[in-house]
C-alpha cells in the first residue's frame, strides 16, 4: 500500500469562526468543567466549617481533601479508555450521571465516612468529564479556533471556583453551619442535571464516527451540528489506520511524557495551595469570623479568573507551548520571592504577599493549568486520543492528590519558606519538561497533529495530512 499526501475528510469541520453549533458544544462540554471545579474546591469551604464543627485534625483534613483526586484519577483512566473503545456518544452523560449522584450524597451525609465515600463516588465522575469534553470539543473544533473552543471549555472551571467560593460566602454569612456546609456540597448537583439529558443526545464526534466506526452518515450529522451552511457531505470514505496498544506507547511514549509531566507538576501547585488556600493566607491577612476566613481563602482563586480567559485569546495566536512556559516561568519567580519574605531575606508585607499568592493562580491559568488541558486532546491519533488524555490527566491528579495530602505536613514541619521554594522548583521543573518533551500543535489539523495515518477510499485526494490510500 503506497503513501500519499491527501486532504483531510473534514474539510467541512473547518469554518472561519465558531457558529452556534460549538457554542453547544462548549456549553454542554463546558458546565461539567464548571462542576469538576466547584466540587473540587468547594471543599476548602467545607474543611473550614467541620474543622470546628467536627474538631477534624490534620490527616483527617489531608485524607478528605484528596479522596476525590484519587478518584478522580481512576475515573481519567478509566472513562479515557472507555472513551476510545466504546465512543463518545455512547459514554458521554453517564459520567455526569455518577458525578450528581456523588454531589448530593455529601449533601446528606452524616460523619466523615460518609462524606469521604461520597466524595470518592463523585470523584469518579469529574474524571470521567476530563477525557470526555475535552476529546468532544477538540474533534468538533476548527483547526483555526480549536484551542480557544477548548480553552473556552475549561475556562468554565474558572467559574465554578468562583462560584464555590460566593456560594461558601453566602452560606456561612446566612446559614448556621451544619446547613451551611451541606447547602454547598448540594448545589454542585445542580449543573450535571441539568446537561445529562443534551449530552446523551449529541451526535458522535465526526472523526469517531468515520475514522473509527466507518459511518459516513453518522459522521456527517455531526458535522452538520457545527458547519453553518454545509451540508455535512464528505467527499472520501476513510478509516483509521489500526494502532495497537504497543504501537501506540511506542510511538508516543515522548509524548506522553510532554503533556502529562507538565499537567503532574502543575497540579501539584494548583491544588496543593488552592484547597489550602486558608492555612496558607492567615499568615498573610487577619480574619477572625468564619465569613472573613471564607473570604481571605476564596479571593486568591478569584485573582486567578482572568487567567482563564486571557488563555482563550492568546493560546490560538501565540501557541499552547510558549503560554505553559511563560506560566511555568512566572509562577516559580513569584513561589521564589514569597520564599524570600518569608524566610526574612526580603520584606514584603503581608498585603503584597497576598497580592502575589493571588497572581500565581493568573499564571497558573493563563498558562499550564490550560494548556495542559488542551494539549493532550489534539496530539493523539483518534482511536487513543481519550487514552492519551485520560493518562496525562490522571498524572495530574495524582500530583493534586499527593499535594494535597503532604502539603499541610510540610507547611508545619518545615513552615512556609521551605514550602515556597519547593514549588518554586516545581514550577523550574514543569518549564524544563515543556521545553524538552512538549509538542506544539498550533496550527495544525488534528490528523497532522497526531500524526493520524487515514486510510482513503474515494476520489483522489490532495495536500494535506500522511495518509494510506
């Protein structure tokens, strides 16, 4: 069988700008992020209330704040998979299903067993929307605009921490707290509901359906969901060329290490301090009642917001990997000067230290908090590209997840100097390994971008990715 250079089968994917169809797919895609994230750190709210109202201690706090990242990890590798041999039409829902149910069992929940067992349920379905809305975006997207309708997907996590953080404001400025607690682990419920219906009932992905399942009419249906003004047709039949499991890490295993280091290192940052936000910031800045603690925790997170969205503008212009180091970059000069103020080598203040902590969240997110999102759903061929994220996700998670159970430790054994310049390295780390191992696929289809070898039935095509035919 002789290789050509051929056209791409999705010609009709490749608008000039987003139509109404990817706004669907960005809401839809986009309230399970806003979920992942209010249920994930909502629960830094949560461990200021039952650390008084349950005299929770330190491993208990550490166990309870990382019980979903583990899930959560399990759930990246396990709905990944499931993604890739089963399809995303056929998954995608049910993992909103068992988030839901995961949510409103902690509402209810009557000691710390319960809670921690609820919150493992819930965990596993956040994991299983890591893979699932971001391959779904990616396969629908524009080469052109593909990183900004997935930046825009995640982006959504900026807003369910916001809103974790004001629904923790309200409930404990108007609620007593046995009720407060549990009105914000019940609102997390909420969003998942909502979307579980749509999203059972989007069309397969076009690349899935043709390249993997061989249905030509499926195929164009979806393309018909995005492509104002085409009729969905495809001008070739095609399929993907057969990776094996061992063809694939083989291939890839360099990749892999490029976009799942990265997101491990970032993560470790990102959860570590933002869950822990409220022991870290009380050295800062002073709050007495519970509401004031809830603030100063909370406001750092919000300093982050922009960060998102500032990612979304730049990441299709500028590139994913110039925006993860540059992230990576900042992030350790800031980790490095709070080291510096607090060991007594440089005198800050309080309020600038606050200011700063609050930064490292704007270059957390502005850079490898979404980038490393967006990388993996676009550097790996069809039939593993669920695979590949589910896998450079759960490596994050098991950063987020240690992190959240060592870092409490190392803050009192070794205070905040030595835990500042820890991340410092962290984050000197994270930018090594992107330069070293990091694909850049700015500007690329998603065939040529995960080098997807396609084999053409139909007329003879030309200019585009390696294919067979």
């Amino acid at each position: 069988m002789s290789q050509v250079r051929a056209r791409s089968p999705f010609e009709g994917l490749e608008v000039d700008r987003l139509t109404a169809g990817h706004l669907k797919v960005i809401l839809m895609s986009g309230m399970g992020f806003f979920t992942d994230a209010y249920d994930l750190f909502n629960i830094s709210v949560i461990l200021i209330v039952l650390g008084s109202l349950w005299k929770l201690g330190t491993a208990q706090a550490s166990v309870l704040a990382s019980a979903s990242l583990w899930a959560t990890m399990a759930g990246q590798l396990i709905f990944g998979r499931l993604l890739d041999l089963l399809g995303r039409k056929r998954i995608y829902g049910i993992e909103a299903a068992i988030l839901s149910a995961g949510a409103l069992a902690s509402a209810f929940a009557a000691n710390f067993t319960q809670l921690l067992a609820a919150r493992v349920v819930m965990g596993l379905g956040i994991g299983g929307d890591y893979p699932a809305s971001s391959t779904i975006a990616s396969e629908y997207a524009p080469t052109k605009n593909r990183g900004r309708m997935v930046a825009l997907v995640f982006s959504m996590q900026g807003l369910g921490i916001a809103t974790a953080v004001l629904v923790g404001l309200a409930s404990t400025a108007y609620l007593p707290a046995d009720l407060a607690w549990r009105a914000i682990a019940a609102v997390g419920a909420i969003p998942p509901l909502a979307v579980i219906y749509w999203r059972r009932h989007i069309p397969e992905t076009p690349r899935y359906a043709l390249l993997v399942k061989g249905n030509r009419r499926e195929a164009e249906h979806g393309i018909r969901l995005v492509a104002s003004g085409s009729d969905g047709g495809l001008r070739e039949e095609a399929r993907a060329a057969d990776w094996g499991v061992t063809d694939f890490l083989r291939t890839f295993w360099v990749t892999l290490i490029g976009t799942a280091v990265p997101w491990l290192l970032m993560d470790i940052a990102l959860y570590g301090t933002g869950i822990f936000s409220g022991a870290i910031t009380s050295t800062m800045v002073p709050g007495k009642t519970l509401f004031d603690q809830v603030l100063r925790s909370g406001t750092p997170l919000l300093i982050g917001i922009p960060g998102y969205f500032i990612a979304a503008w730049l990441v299709d212009s500028a590139g994913r990997k110039p925006l993860q180091i540059t992230g990576f970059g900042v992030l350790s000069a800031i980790y490095a000067l709070l080291g510096l103020s607090y060991a007594g080598l440089l005198s800050l203040g309080g309020a600038i230290e606050y200011v700063l902590f609050g930064l490292t969240f704007t270059f957390l997110n502005l850079g490898p908090n979404t980038t490393t999102f967006i990388i993996p759903a676009e550097v790996y061929p069809v039939k593993y590209r669920s695979t590949g994220h589910g896998i450079s996700a759960a490596a994050g998670k098991l950063g987020a997840a240690i992190s959240t159970m060592v870092l409490p430790f190392i803050k009192a054994g070794y205070g905040l100097p030595v835990l500042f310049w820890m991340l410092a390295m962290v984050g000197l780390l994270g930018l090594g390994v992107t330069v070293a191992f990091t694909p850049e696929p700015k500007g690329l289809t998603l065939e040529e971008a995960s080098k997807e070898v396609i084999v053409v039935r139909g007329p003879q095509p030309v200019k585009a990715p390696l294919v067979e035919g």
